[in-house]
C-alpha cells in the first residue's frame, strides 16, 4: 500500500477521531465506530475512499515504499535517508 493520506491530514483525522470518540460517549454509540475507523486510517497512512477516488495528500517522497530486503541500490539509500532523517 503507497501512502495516500498526508501528515496534516493525518493530524486532522487523529483529532477528529478524538471528536467522534467523545461523542459516542455522551450520544449514538455508532461515533466510537467512525471514530476507529478513520483513526485507523490516520495511523496507517492509506484511505480506501481516496484511494478509489485517486486522491493522495502525501508528498511524492512520503509516497515511494522502501522495500524490505536488505539489498539496497543507490536510490534506496537515497529514499532511506531522505525519509529516516
């Protein structure tokens, strides 16, 4: 999965998940369950309602997925350390 969710907006969806989770508390228990899902979008960092639109707030480098071999070319360090710093 490439990111599709931006780090603003991530902080937007952490605060607003905080929001509905309060509500489910005081009023209709279906807010705890919105509230998980879109914190659940916040800390994995992909969205399938923007993904199946094509939107993506993530800046190109936050987009590229760094494999997991420990093979590494050039531009995987660059990726690595550009991210990683």
């Amino acid at each position: 999965m490439k990111c599709n969710v931006g780090k603003t907006e991530r902080i937007i969806r952490i605060v607003a998940s905080l929001t509905f989770m309060a509500l489910g508390a005081g009023w209709w228990k279906g807010f705890y369950v919105v509230g998980g899902v879109v914190f659940l979008t916040a800390v994995i960092a992909w969205c399938p309602i923007t993904a199946a639109l094509g939107i993506s707030t993530c800046r190109e480098e936050e987009r590229e997925e760094i494999p997991a071999d420990t093979a590494s070319t050039d531009k995987d360090k660059r990726i690595r350390e550009r991210r990683f710093k």
